[in-house]
C-alpha cells in the first residue's frame, strides 16, 4: 500500500483527492494548518485506517518531518496543495503569500530530501501566466508576469521545485489549474454569490462589470486529471488542466447562482472589468498538452458551472 502525504489536506481539492485515493487502496497522510482548511470536512475519512490526519504548519520543517516521521513508513508520493487560496488577502498583505505558498514548497522540498521522498505532484495556478488579454495560453508561452502576489508565489514555487529536480528530486509534476468548482466549497465566485444572496436574497452584487470571462473546472475532472498527469513517464512534467472551451462569463454565473437561489433577486453589477487588484479578466487556456496525453475533460465550462451551483446551493442551503 503507498503512502500519499497531501498539504492543505483539509481543503476543498485535498478532500476530493483523499477520498479517491482511499477508494483506490492508498493511504492517506494530511496535514494542515487549519489557516484556510476545515477539520471538518475530512471527518468522513476519521474512521478509515489508512488515514491520517495532523494540524501541521507546513512551512515549519521540523514540525512537518517530525508527522512523517511519526508515520514510520515511507511516503511515496506528496501532493502539495497547501497554499493560501485568498487573493485579495494576498493583496493586502503579501506576507500571507509568501507563508502559505512559497515557504511551504521551500519546506516541502527539504522535507522531501531529508525523507528521500521520489515524487512531488504540485498544485500551480494559470495565475503565473499574468495578462495576456486574448493570446491563447501554453505551457511554454513567456514571459511569465504573475500580476497578484498569490501567482507571483506559485511561480516562485515551481522555479524551487524545478531547481530541486535538477539537484536531488526524481520526479515533479506541475498542475496549473484553471478555476475549480465543486464541494466541499469553501471560497470562489460561485460560494461568494450564494453567502451574498443568503445575507441579501432581494440583490445580488457583483465586483466589476460581469465581462470577466475564465474557464472554469469541475473538481471531479480536477482529480480525474491530476492522478493521469501522475502516471505519465517523465521526470519533469508540466500541464496547464482545464476544459476545451474559452469559458464562461461572470455575468452568466451570477445569473445562474441568481436564478437557482433567489430568482426575484436585482443583480448589481459594479465597473471596470477587474474584480480586485491582480485578478485577470480574460483569458484563453489551452489544454492541448493534456489532451495529446489521452486525456480530457467530462464537463464543459458551463456545465461544470450549472453543476457546481447546484452542489453548492444544495450545500449552503442545507437541502
């Protein structure tokens, strides 16, 4: 039985990925800090022998070698997913980046020399791209202008994970995701527009003029992806994941988030194209890497996001 060491594994995407590796006959070891993470939400694995979990701060060495030493097995494969997930806090204080995202890969990675621990599979983000308005986005496109502290930390991630292949690591993955969508959720544009209508069901506001226009995921595609990328040959490997399509707008999520909770509900839009300082309105995401792979996506962007906002609002809603 392997033993998978996931960071952040009290999140929205460890959660999805436990449960699959679990039903796949792996163990399971998460940790997290709890900063962004719910104990919660993996309270279903509790009962599982092959699970473990421990409140780890995953930037502190010590703390995060004495949890695999206290395993007493090898760990076969980590799954960094620990990051923060809160842009515009990034924003207001860079330091949150800096900790959550880059200094936990920076003790990811010597925590992984120290335990001979082969293979990293990293959760990047298609925020390292920056804006590059309508250009069609690949994985070898540069220059890389991360224009939010939240890519610019990702990207410092993956140039320390490609730094460390090169000197002692076996293997890496790279994943850089689009937006994901799904439960347990715990932020994002779809869970943001239901609290709001929760609060507020008679209006909706939303940041910027609703033109903002990504692809989105859904997180079963996500993990489907994920565990693909991890079984292809190669010692470095890099894939933008997402749909095939161009997306879909913000506009049309609020009116579907609208029309699923409060259908009498006034959508409010606001101005300018930007949700927040380093958000990045448009963008076109190319997959074709993952595809030549053998691999593709179920969901479209829309139907992710009409299922999503069901899942969601059946969640908040408690239906």
């Amino acid at each position: 039985m392997k033993l998978h060491l996931i960071t952040g594994g009290a999140g929205f995407v460890a959660v999805n990925l436990t449960r699959r590796l679990l039903q796949e006959g792996s163990a399971v070891l998460a940790l997290d800090d709890l900063s962004r993470g719910r104990r919660e939400l993996v309270a279903e694995f509790d009962s599982n022998p092959s699970f473990i979990f421990r409140q780890v701060d995953c930037s502190d060495l010590e703390a995060l070698s004495a949890a695999i030493q206290e395993v007493g097995a090898p760990v076969a494969h980590v799954w960094h997913l620990a990051a923060n997930s809160d842009i515009p806090a990034g924003v207001t204080d860079p330091r949150i980046d800096r900790d959550r995202t880059f200094l936990t890969t920076f003790a990811v990675l010597e925590a992984m020399r120290r335990h001979e621990i082969p293979e990293l599979h990293f959760a990047s983000s298609s925020a390292i791209y920056g804006d590059l308005g309508e250009r069609e986005i690949h994985e070898d496109i540069g220059p890389l202008q991360p224009i939010s502290n939240y890519g610019a930390m990702k990207l410092a991630s993956e140039v320390q994970i490609r730094a460390a292949v090169e000197a002692f690591l076996p293997r890496a993955d790279i994943f850089r995701f689009p937006n994901v969508i799904g439960v347990p959720a715990t932020h994002g544009v779809i869970f943001d527009f239901i609290r709001k209508l929760k609060a507020t069901p008679d209006q909706l506001q939303v940041l910027g003029n609703g033109t903002q226009q990504k692809a989105y995921l859904h997180v079963d595609d996500l993990i489907d992806a994920m565990l693909h990328v991890s079984r292809i040959e190669g010692r470095y490997n890099v894939f933008n994941i997402g749909p095939k399509d161009d997306g879909v707008t913000v506009r049309m999520i609020a009116q579907t988030v609208r029309d699923r909770v409060s259908p009498k509900a006034e959508i409010v839009f606001g101005e300018g194209n930007r949700g927040w300082v380093g958000d990045v309105p448009r963008f076109r995401y190319s997959t074709q890497r993952l595809a030549a792979s053998g691999w593709s996506p179920q969901l479209d962007s829309t139907q992710a996001m009409v299922r999503a906002v069901d899942e969601i609002a059946r969640e908040e809603l408690a239906e």
